[in-house]
C-alpha cells in the first residue's frame, strides 16, 4: 500500500533544511513549516553553518499529525528556490 509508513502519528518528527547561508533563508522556511504545522515554534529551530560558513543547516522538529502533512510540508520545501536539501 502506498500509504505505509512505519511513523506512528501523531510524533515529533525532525526535518533538516539546507541552503545557502543568506539574507531571510531562515524566515522563509519557518514561514513554509509553519504553513503545515501550524504549531511549529520557530525559536526551536537548530542552525548550524558549514565549515566555511556558505551554508546553513536548519532543523525544525514538527508534531506531525499525518504522512500527509509530512508529505505535503516535504514537498514544499524542496521545491522552495532557497532551498539546497531536505532530510
């Protein structure tokens, strides 16, 4: 079934976002977790820079509710143009 998943919802559910390091990249993107998980607290959110401090990595923890949330908050921030990378 496509609908499996081996996540039992509801569950705080890591996302890490990277992209460049630069001018509302962090904004944006808990502007874009927030549109699909409403609680999403923003000051939560982990950045780290890369060594050489071009990129910046982002982890937001969501209380993911359903896959498709997870499915749909996934999709939108991969197709986001600051966006690099989405685990």
């Amino acid at each position: 079934m496509a609908d499996e998943t081996l996540i039992e919802f509801p569950c705080d559910f890591p996302i890490k976002v990277m992209g460049l390091a630069q001018e509302g990249f962090v904004q944006a993107i808990a502007d874009v977790v927030l549109k699909h998980a409403p609680d999403f607290d923003a000051a939560t959110m982990e950045m780290r820079p890369s060594k050489a401090g071009n990129y910046l990595s982002l982890t937001c923890m969501v209380h993911a509710t359903s896959k498709a949330q997870l499915d749909a908050l996934y999709r939108a921030l991969t197709s986001h143009p600051l966006v690099k990378v989405v685990l």
